[in-house]
C-alpha cells in the first residue's frame, strides 16, 4: 500500500517567527524522497505537519487524494520513525512491534500475521523475543522500522533515522533502507542532513534552506545543475570552488569571463547569456579541473594542502591573487604542500551565479 501525498501553500509559524513560508510539493505514490539541508532549514517541521505532530498554520495537506491536516496522527494513514528508536525496554522485540496495534484494537491473529511478516522483512524473526538492551543500535532501528512497518501505512516518514549510528553501521543501515523500499514499494520521506544519505537513497531530492525549498530534482540533476549557488555549495564533497567576475565580453564562440585568479576565461556559455558582472561568480568544481601534465602549462596553483583519500587526491591551493582553489587528482598524484602546479580547466562544465544567487543558464 502506497499514497501520493500533496502539499499545497504550506506555511508554520510560531507568533511573528515564520518557520516555513508558502511550501507546495507533490510527492508520488511510491516515491523515496529526501528533504536535505542545514539544522533550522524547517524539514523535520515540515516532516511533523505531515505526520500531525505540528500544527499547520496555513496551506493543506493531502495523502491518497483525502485531506489530512484537520485529522489527528493516527488517522493520517502515515508512519514516522524518530532519531532515537524510543523502544519499550521492559518489552520484546514482538511486544514492542505489537504494542501500537493492540491499543487500536487489531486482532490477535492479524497482530501475530504482520509483527511475524515484518520480522522477516527486516531479517531480525530471530529476536523476535529479545528485550532493547539485548540489541545493536542496528538492531534497535530496525525494531522501530518495524513498529512502523506493521502499521502498514501509506506513508513511511523517517526523521534522521541514522544519525544515532556508527559510520560503518550507518552504511549498512542506509543500504537496508533502499533494499527496503525496493520491497515494499512504498511512498518514503526521509528526513537527513547528509548528503550521501540523500544521494544513495532518493528519487528525487527536496534541497530546503531558509524556511523556503530551494531545488527540488533528482540526486544527479541537482548535483550537475544546481539551482542556486547555495545547492552548488551544499552538494558535492569538497563544496564547489567561487571565484568572482570583474568583467564580462563576447568571446570566440562564447563568453569571455575575467575571473579573480584565474585571468580572462573561454567558456562555452551562448554570447547571448545576459548576467550582470556585479557580484557574480563562476562556480568549478574540483573534479572539473586537472592537474597538467609535467612541462605543460595551465594556471598556477601553489598547493597548501593535500588531502588523501586513497581513490582520489584533494589538492587545497593558493592562486596568485591570492584566491583559493580545490583541485582533485588522482589517489596516485605525486603532489607536495608547497609545489606550484599547473591547473586546466574545463569551460563546458562550468557554473554561472548571479549576484541573487540563481544559477545562470544559457541565452537567459
């Protein structure tokens, strides 16, 4: 069982304070969307007024086509899972995932039919009889998902479910959560911070930031084509590199950008694009440039730091006015702190950002 859930006009706030301005999303039925974006940006308010924890002060909410933000929680069709798995301790693993259905009144056998299914679902049928503390953290997130699961919602809302977790064990988690959706085909909203979370499990990713929802796309079109300079700052490990412009002209086949630290630049943005020099920049990101090969010239770029990560080298340097650069190279760069290297760029994929911070496309 999945549900489309529609947000129309949706506003939170608290006195003068506005937490959340004027959202409207459509999400389809079985869809995995991801709300992403800094603490305080509003996703996990936005997450609780669907669930019914928070009042909606304007605007409306719909789940399977029926209106929700007038009906209590329990009548909204929806499931949410919380950053601590806020498990029973003095009940089992069974107790714990029966527990909700046997205050609604659901019967015995149909409780047993669906703790057990879930159990199964979620690979822990054999500790279906332990207590929490005989448990992993792992372990005890699965036993919320599945108090979760044998509710059999139209809608599954998770709040940073794996924030409480251990690098390795968030890994594994969030692979179990998309072999998860995968198998039951349900409409997904998971709430995170993080952007491999958001990268590794969404169909489409809902940037937020602000109060207000900045992008919405898929991981891969809000990664190549981001919206707004904040997306291209917020996605993408290291942040995407900013350099000013201080002057804007008619190329060879494109504009010409004079850009700080870089020097007059080609690029393959239409000579028609209209941008206004003041306060704009151009965003590359370090994958985009490259290292020139010893005796070919580039750009210099006197390394500060090098960071190794073992498949890819992450080169933080220094231009000649002074602006910084991140270059990425291969695991086995031989490159040093202190050597001036020689930097290529690649104009057809940069990023253009006006002084208001939207993303400039071309002939626009």
């Amino acid at each position: 069982m999945s549900a489309s859930i529609e947000l129309e006009n949706v506003s939170k706030r608290y006195g003068a304070l506005t937490v959340l301005d004027d959202i409207s999303l459509s999400i389809a039925a079985g869809e995995f969307v991801v709300f992403l974006g800094p603490s305080g940006c509003g996703k996990s308010t936005l997450l609780r007024m669907i669930a019914g924890l928070e009042d909606v002060s304007s605007g409306t909410i719909s789940v399977g086509g029926r209106r929700v933000d007038t009906l209590p929680p329990g009548k909204r069709g929806v499931a949410m899972v919380f950053q601590s798995y806020a498990l029973y301790p003095h009940m089992t693993v069974r107790q714990n995932m029966a527990f909700g259905l046997e205050n609604i009144g659901v019967p015995k056998d149909e409780i047993g039919r669906r703790v057990k299914a879930a159990a199964q679902t979620l690979e822990i049928d054999h500790l279906i009889d332990r207590k929490p503390q005989k448990l992993s953290g792992g372990q005890r997130q699965r036993v919320a998902i599945g108090r979760a699961i044998v509710k059999e919602p139209a809608a599954f809302l998770f709040d940073e479910p794996l924030s409480n977790l251990d690098a390795a064990l968030r890994g594994r988690t969030r692979l179990e959560l998309a072999q998860l959706h995968a198998r039951l085909g349900s409409t997904m909203i998971f709430v995170t911070h993080d952007q491999v979370e958001a990268m590794t499990l969404a169909d489409r990713i809902v940037i937020m930031n602000a109060r207000r929802i900045e992008q919405i796309g898929t991981p891969m079109e809000i990664y190549q084509r981001p919206a707004t300079r904040f997306v291209a700052s917020f996605i993408g490990s290291p942040t995407m590199n900013f350099l000013p412009l201080t002057a804007i002209e008619k190329g060879q086949s494109g504009l010409a950008l004079s850009v700080a630290g870089l020097g007059r630049v080609e690029t393959s943005f239409p000579s028609q694009t209209k941008i206004d020099v003041e306060g704009a920049s151009l965003g590359i990101r370090a994958e985009d440039l490259s290292i020139s090969a010893e005796g070919e010239t580039g750009i210099p770029l006197k390394a500060e730091i090098v960071e190794r990560l073992g498949d890819r080298t992450l080169v933080y340097g220094v231009l000649g006015d002074g602006s910084k650069l991140t270059v990425e190279a291969d695991g086995r760069a031989a490159v040093r702190a202190g050597e001036v290297l020689q930097v290529r760029l690649a104009p057809d994929t940069f990023h253009l950002f006006a002084a208001d911070g939207r993303a400039v496309r071309g002939g626009q």
